[in-house]
C-alpha cells in the first residue's frame, strides 16, 4: 500500500498510540523513511507529547492543597455526607 | 480517635506525575483501603476525607483546567466538586474508583461553569467547530531537533506549551489532557468523556495535530536556545 503525505498525517496519531494495522504501520515506515517532511511531523509531535506529559508542564498552582484544605476545613463542619 | 499517621492511601487511579502514599493507623499498619475510608468518613471521621482526595488532586485539577483554560477558575472547580463528594459519599456505591467518580463531578462542574459564562456573554467560536471530515494539517517542516526536557526547566517553554493547549477548542483540548498529560488509556478517556472510542481517536488525532501546528514552528525557531539547556 502506498501512502501519501495527507494519508500520513492522519494516522500519526494512532501510529503514536501503536494502534494501527500491521500493513498500515509497514507503509507508514516506508513513507517516513523517504520522506524527511513527514518524518518531521512525527518527530516534532511526538517530542511536543512528551513535553506536555512531563509534570513539569503542568504543576498545580502554589498553595492549591492549602486552600483546598482549608476551604474543605470550613465547610465540612458545617455539613456530614449523606448516610448510606 | 484514630490517628491519622500517614497522608494518604492507595486508592486513586494515579499516572507516573500523580502521586501516592498510605493512610494507616496506630493499631494497624496495613493501609487502609478506598472502601474501609469512605466507611470511616461516613461514620464520622471527617479528617480522612483530606487523604481519600489528596492523590487525586492534580487529576481534578487537570480535568477541570482542560475546560476552563483558567487555573483560578479549575482551582474554584475542585474545591467546589470535592464538596459536592464529601456530601454525596454516602450514595458512592464503589463501583468505579473513588477518583474516577471524583474527576466525573469535576468535568461535570466545570461544563456548568463554562455554560454559565459562556451564557453571560458571546457564543464561543469553539460550538461551531464540529467532528466533521475536514482535512487538518501540521506544520510541515523540513527537520526537527529534538527538545529534551531538561529544557521545561525554562519557563518560556512551559509557557509556550501551556499556550499551545491554550488555543485548542475544548473537546480537543479535554481529550488531549486527558489521554496525553493524564495518560488515560482510549478507553478510559472515552469513558470520562461520554463519548465513543472513534470519537477519542478522531479528537486525539486532530488535537495532536493542532498543537503540533501551534506549537513545533516557535520551538523549532527557538531550539538552539532549548538544546543548549
């Protein structure tokens, strides 16, 4: 099977998550091999993917479990969870 | 009394960045399990309830981001869902995990706030952004350096990924958090979302590719900045 760049750039995705069909991942590879545009695709999102995973990217803002804790302190006083 | 010597248990469905610990007790060094707390908090130990939500805290707080875009109003979001938790722990009947339950009433609360402020003010953009078949392209570049992340220690590049997320529509975005900063697997991001497995695929597609387009062109001009650390 042959693939074309579009073709590609819609089963990136799913050649990231390693869901796709064997005969399909095989054309992708050869495409990518050939084609150092598409190659590019794949890298500069996959290496975008694993920054935004990295708990670095995303941290909670200082103080959050304090305030959390504390506006949870206030009000639980004043109410019980309902029985079962 | 009981005290409370650990800060958590072992009951929240945790990726690699959402940490975990133990809650025991001074008579029983066992951690205690998700059902034994929730029966514990029932009978009155309101204290546990901080350590039964503390590992899942930045999963809500991530699933309540990815709807509002503001850390405030997440942050508001999930004080308020874990309220509405601590209330209604006694209808909790333990048949998901505690956290996937939490995290539901987080999205819930979020998607009420959103409507909220989306009714008070312009119809957004983002409702006329559909799943139909339209093509959706990356950035084509002609070769890519890779960042490694040793370089999220500068906050530009945080920033710069934060904006990224930032600009994408919401159902692109929530599915984005969820499969590829919460690390959901496809079924569980379908199953917090409410909607298909093809519908995660499609939304993880060409959110990938969106942010892939907003994103890869400034790092690239800016890699040699990034890759010298």
């Amino acid at each position: 099977m042959v693939l074309d760049c579009k073709h590609v750039w819609r089963e990136i995705s799913n050649y990231i998550d390693g869901v796709l069909d064997p005969s399909v991942r095989a054309s992708m590879e050869e495409h990518l091999a050939h084609c150092r545009h598409c190659a590019a695709v794949l890298d500069s999102t996959h290496n975008i993917l694993y920054l935004i995973a990295d708990e670095r990217t995303f941290t909670l803002p200082a103080g959050f479990s304090e305030r959390l804790h504390a506006r949870l302190e206030s009000e639980l006083e004043k109410s019980e969870p309902a029985s079962r | 009394m009981v005290l409370v010597l650990g800060s958590q248990f072992a009951g929240c469905r945790l990726n690699s960045n959402e940490t975990q610990s133990t809650t025991t007790t001074t008579t029983d060094p066992r951690p205690l399990t998700e059902a034994e707390m929730i029966s514990r908090i029932i009978a009155g130990e309101r204290e546990l309830f901080y350590d039964l939500i503390k590992p899942c805290e930045r999963a809500v707080f991530l699933t309540a981001f990815s709807v509002l875009k503001s850390e405030a109003d997440a942050e508001e979001v999930v004080q308020e869902a874990a309220l509405k938790a601590y209330k209604a722990l006694g209808s909790f009947r333990g048949e998901a995990k505690f956290s996937t339950w939490l995290v539901k009433i987080t999205l819930n609360e979020a998607r009420m706030r959103l409507r909220r402020s989306r009714a008070e003010s312009e119809v957004s953009l983002e409702e006329f952004v559909d799943d139909g078949d339209s093509d959706y392209t990356p950035a084509v570049l002609t070769d890519w350096r890779e960042i490694p992340s040793e370089a999220l220690e500068r906050k530009e590049l945080r920033a710069l990924l934060r904006r990224g997320l930032d600009e994408l529509p919401e159902k692109y975005r929530e599915v984005l958090i969820s499969r590829d900063v919460r690390e959901l697997n496809i079924e569980e991001t379908a199953q917090l979302l409410g909607i298909s497995i093809g519908m995660v695929k499609t939304r993880l597609f060409r959110a990938r590719l969106m942010i892939q387009k907003i994103v890869a062109p400034e790092l690239r001009a800016q890699g040699k900045k990034y890759t010298r650390g």
